[in-house]
C-alpha cells in the first residue's frame, strides 16, 4: 500500500510538472514582468481604479496628453522647454522604437513619461495573462530607459474592461487616464473648458500635402488656451488632489 501510494505522488508530481511547462507564451511573460514591477495591493484594488476623462476643478487649467510617440520633432522638445509645458506623453514601446533619446530630451524639460503599452492592441476582450504583459512589460521598459516608472495609463483605442482596470493595478498604476477633447486634426474637437483632459495623437505625417506638426498643432492649441484665459496643468498633480480641488469625474 505504502509502494502505491508512493507512485500515486510521483505520478501526480510529474503531472503538475507538465501542466506547469504548457503554460501559454503570452503568460509566461505576464508573469515575468509582473515580478519585475512588483505585486501592488490586494486583487480588488482594481474596483477602485479611478478611470479618468477629466478632471472637476475650479483652477483654469486643461491638460495637454500625447499618445504613442511616432513623432519626433526637436523643435517640440524646444516648445516644452520655453513655454515650461507640463505635459504627459504616453508611449508605446514598438511605435517609439529607436526614438527613445528624444523623449529623454522631452523627461529633461519637464515632460512626464507614461504607460500607453508595449504594442498598441486594443485591450478589451483579451486575457487578463496578455493585458498585464503589455501593461507590465512597458512599466519595465520605461524604467529601464528612464529610470522612472509611469502612474498613469492610457489604454490603446480608449478600449478597456474590468480586466485592464485589474492588470494596471497590479502593474503599479494608480489612474487610466481616457480624455474629453481630441485634436487629432488642426483644431480640438470641442471648446475647452477648465479642466479638460485633451489627447494629441503623435503620429508622423506623409504624403504629398503633409498636415500640420505636433509643434504646430500645440502652438495653435496654446493659443486657443490663452484666448480662453486658460493655462496648461500638470496633470499628475491635479490626481494626487482627489478630495480638494481636482475630484475625478
């Protein structure tokens, strides 16, 4: 009996090792790159994630944010500086690729750097293994690059569930921060007010009749915020005010 009961542990041992050594690709690397960042509270943290479109304060202030990082103009890294923008650029790691010394530039100047993921998928619907690799894994990335790690996350698309609240959490974040005003073209797309959280996609232009610049887009926006008595907020400040003046809508 005692012989049986021996083989039945062996048996059960080399099964669990098997079923250990299936585990998918993609969650292989969830895996490791959470335990690079870190475990981050208990797993119902992620009810309380705050999701972010603007922010309710009185202060005349909106918040200028960049997506993805394809356009790499020195001349913006000038505009940061002179004008002291506090703004917030999150990065995607395969759309940055070898440009990440012009966003150092930019973290030198005042610009804050943070999470948009490693390849820019849309969230909803996948897994909770590939969400946090792709959350996780651009933690990592920006640490390694920069020395910082973001608090804040931008999902690709504005696309999100109950799944990407969870894997942010636990990948360190704080907020998922979504946006009320676009400027995807020349002008936003809806009159600005205070505390409006407004979203530049920077994407590099082509063809013949090239549209404007980041530089150029920021600049006429700057001048819409100057003409509405308004000036440029550093978003990360006013999410750290929750509960005196900048409650989260």
């Amino acid at each position: 009996m005692r012989s049986r009961g021996v083989v039945a542990a062996v048996l059960a041992g080399f099964l669990l090792a098997g079923c250990a050594q299936s585990v998918d690709p993609i969650e292989r690397l969830g895996m490791k790159a959470a335990q690079r960042v870190g475990s981050y509270g208990p797993a119902g943290r992620a009810a309380t994630l705050p999701v972010v479109r603007r922010v309710a304060t009185t202060d005349k202030v909106v918040f200028l944010t960049y997506d993805d990082g394809a356009e790499r103009d020195p001349r913006f890294v000038d505009l940061v500086r002179e004008r002291r923008l506090p703004v917030s650029m999150f990065l995607t790691d395969s759309v940055v690729g070898p440009g990440y010394g012009h966003f150092a530039r930019l973290l030198s100047v005042g610009a804050s750097i943070q999470n948009h993921t490693l390849d820019h998928p849309a969230l909803r619907g996948l897994p909770y293994a590939g969400q946090r690799a792709e959350i996780c894994g651009q933690q990592e990335k920006v640490r390694s690059r920069f020395g910082v790690r973001p608090t804040l996350f931008r999902p690709p698309y504005g696309t999100y569930d109950r799944t990407t609240l969870r894997a942010a959490a636990d990948c360190g974040l704080t907020a998922v921060v979504l946006w009320n005003v676009s400027m995807a073209g020349a002008e936003p797309s809806a009159g600005l007010r205070a505390g409006d959280i407004v979203s530049l996609p920077s994407g590099e232009t082509s063809g013949e009749s090239p549209g404007p610049t980041l530089t150029e887009r920021t600049t006429r926006l700057l001048e819409e915020i100057r003409k509405r008595g308004l000036r440029v907020g550093r978003l990360e400040e006013y999410l750290g005010k929750t509960g005196r003046r900048a409650a989260l809508d």
